[in-house]
C-alpha cells in the first residue's frame, strides 16, 4: 500500500480501518481510497495487520489524521483516515 500516492485527478487519498471484514476474517485491513469529484470511489491498495494498534502506528507514522467513522459506514469500519 503507498500512502501518498500520486494521482492525474483532482480528489483526495482516504485509509480506512476495517476490523476482521469478511473477505480477511482473521485480520484487521488497510484500505486506501480515492475519492474524486463524480463522485468516483477507486481502490488503490489493501495492507494486512494483526492488530487495530499495528494499523494505527502505521498511519501515525504516515501523519495521518483519523476522522472517526460516520454512521453509515461499513459495519467493519473502525475509522477513517486522511
């Protein structure tokens, strides 16, 4: 996963949290997002952790700020990240 990531298009990068999703049960995910006027919503990555501590560090460590989850979130969102 590359956070950071250049893109041609006008929008922003979003990390999301996901605590055990269905599709890596044993895992907590970091998804990046790109998020660009349409609206359009593009995958650009996925990193697997063992714990909710890991992916926080990682994103710390990236100086993210986490902007919580809004309530229509996916149930396996912990929180979302910019």
């Amino acid at each position: 996963m590359s956070v950071g990531a250049d893109t041609d298009d006008a929008g922003v990068q979003l990390f999301a949290i996901y605590d055990r999703p269905a599709d890596h049960p044993n895992h907590v995910v970091l998804r990046t997002w790109w998020v660009a006027p349409g609206p359009a919503v593009i995958p650009l990555g996925e990193a697997l952790c063992d714990t909710l501590g890991e992916a926080r560090a990682v994103m710390y460590a990236a100086g993210l700020v986490c902007l919580g989850r809004q309530d229509d979130d996916d149930p396996a969102i912990v929180e979302t990240w910019v």
